[in-house]
C-alpha cells in the first residue's frame, strides 16, 4: 500500500513518520511539500527541522514538492493542510485529475464561509464518495515518536470509513470508523477554541476547578452547536469530541493554549502567531463559528468571549468578568 501525505507541517510530518514506520508490512509513504526548498531539506537532512525537530524521518518516507508524484500510485492521499489551505489543494487535485480515496486531518470552520471541510469537499470536488475525516487527540511530536494514540476516522460513507480505518490502523495508531462527519468536524474545531480559553484562563493564575469547569462548560457549547448541525450527541463523548477537547487544552504542546497563555501575559495576537511560526486554527475559527451561533441561534458564550479577545474587544480578566456575570440558569439548558 501506498500513502500520500500532503502538507509537511508538525502534524503531517508526524502522521507519515509513524505510517511509515514500524514493521515490514509498513506502507511506503510519500509526503508532499508544497515549498520546494522545504522538501529538498527535509528529504536531505531526513528531518523536519521547522515544523517537527528531533523526529527522523525514516527511509520508507520519500519527500517530493512535486504533487503529481506524490499521488502516483497512492492508494491514500492524507490531507494534511490547515483548513483555509484545504480548498486551494482540492482544487490542484481536481486539476491534476486525481482519483484517490481522501482523508483529510483539519480541524477547523473556513475563514469567511462558515464552512466545514466536508461541505469545502463537495464544492470543490464533487462526487468524491470515498473520503472522511481524521481527528481525535493527537500531539504531531508523540505520534511520531510511536507513542499509543487513538483516533476516529469519519465518513458519510460507511464502508469507506470502515475500510481506511482498517488500513491505516497500527499498532500504536488505533483507527476507530463512525458515520458521524458533522460530529467529528465540530469536536475539532471547537476544542481549539477552547484551548484558547483554558490557555487564558492558566496564564491568569486561576486554578485546576476553572480549568474543570471551562472543559465542561466548553463541551456543552461544542455539543449544542454540533447536534443543532446534525452531529450525534455520542460522538462529543468520544475520541474527536471529549478525548480531543481534554488534550488540547491541558497540554503545553498545544498551539492553541500556548496562545491563550500568551495573551494571558500581555503578548499581541500577532506577536504570539508570529512566535509560534504554525497555524493556531482557533484564531480563525473563533469568528466563524460566533457567526454561524449567531446565524442558528444558539448560545455559546465562552466562544464569543474568545472572539472577543482575540479581535482586541475585551481584556483577558474583562473576558473573565464577563463569564462569571452571566446569569444564573440551570446546567442542562
């Protein structure tokens, strides 16, 4: 089997380190870099030394900037691009006449649609039947490394899901199959939102029972806007909703509680972006997703109190305050 993996940020890297690591039986992996000089270090020095450092790269992963030999043969391709890029590589697939069963790893609404990767999917690439998203709580630097990690891949088609979960399962990569792609899309989109809150709430000084009530409160707000969109109420429970929310925002490797604690400190947006050098899909979600509340009518006052910060409205403390004035009201509602 052969797996294409396109998009050499942390978490591609990190994903085709681990597929192509292992066993005999391991697939022959090819990761795509879209910066040609990127890929020409990566393949030279066998590492990734900006998006993932420390991590060799083993000898059955090939590097190419060159898209169309990437997909050759691929019985796989990996998206592995930040939501705002996945549109624009559709299109080079579309383009190149690409017939590859797809997966895609991001976790995000598109900036300016209100749009999640499965609907970017069937504008862009319509009656691609065999395609599903991966998501699920998963550091790019422990993957790499063989840590155990567990995942969800989701596709309206069953028997797609089914099928490449089984394929790409390992045995520290345990794939699990659901049906429920608006669910898995949600979960990881909002956990990043959240982080952020979390982030902030850490870098204020408070302590382990707001950070509990943060997560919990976050996931009520992440579970109301996804079974308002048609996502099931189990899924939020699981690896891409709860399992993914909990990571992100209690481990430092995260992005987007890193720019929580920054902002926290008194350190500009644009500063802290410019720092961390990778994407923080929080950052563009946080709008999307109040627009699309608002738009719904549903309620999700921590998201907004995020939004606010982030476009420079509100204070982190004011952020805060404004939380804890809210009005007192029953936990289910």
């Amino acid at each position: 089997m052969k797996i294409a993996v396109l998009g050499a940020g942390a978490w591609g890297t990190g994903l085709a380190v681990r597929l192509a690591a292992g066993s005999e039986a391991a697939p022959a992996v090819v990761l795509w870099a879209r910066n040609p000089e990127q890929a020409e270090q990566m393949a030279s020095a066998r590492s990734n030394a900006r998006y993932l450092p420390g991590i060799a790269l083993p000898e059955t992963l090939a590097v190419t900037a060159d898209l169309a030999t990437a997909l050759d043969g691929a019985d796989y391709a990996i998206a592995a691009v930040p939501t705002g890029g996945f549109r624009g590589l559709l299109r080079q697939l579309r383009e190149l006449g690409a017939r590859v069963p797809l997966v895609w790893l991001c976790k995000g609404f598109e900036a300016g649609t209100m749009k999640l990767p499965h609907t970017v999917l069937a504008e862009e690439w319509p009656g691609q039947a065999e395609a599903g998203a991966l998501s699920g709580p998963s550091f790019a630097q422990e993957v790499a490394q063989g840590q155990p990690v567990a995942l969800t891949l989701a596709s309206s088609n069953e028997a797609f899901a089914r099928r490449a979960a089984a394929d790409l399962h390992g045995p520290a990569l345990r794939i699990y199959s659901s049906s429920d792609v608006v669910g898995v899309e949600v979960g990881g989109a909002l956990k990043n939102v959240i982080a952020i809150a979390a982030g902030v709430s850490d870098g204020l000084g408070f302590g382990y029972n707001t950070r509990a009530a943060l997560i919990t409160r976050g996931l009520a707000e992440m579970t109301r806007l996804g079974v308002h969109l048609g996502g099931r109420m189990e899924t939020f429970m699981g690896l891409s909703g709860l399992g993914d929310l909990i990571l992100t925002c209690t481990g430092d490797l995260s992005r987007n509680r890193q720019v929580g604690l920054r902002l926290a400190k008194g350190q500009s947006l644009e500063a802290i972006l410019r720092e961390l050098g990778h994407t923080a899909e929080g950052v563009t979600t946080a709008p999307e997703v109040c627009r699309l509340a608002a738009q719904q009518g549903v309620e999700m006052p921590i998201t907004d109190a995020v939004r606010r910060l982030l476009a420079q409205e509100i204070t982190p403390r004011e952020a805060v305050a404004a939380l804890l004035r809210r009005e007192q009201k029953a936990e289910a509602v």
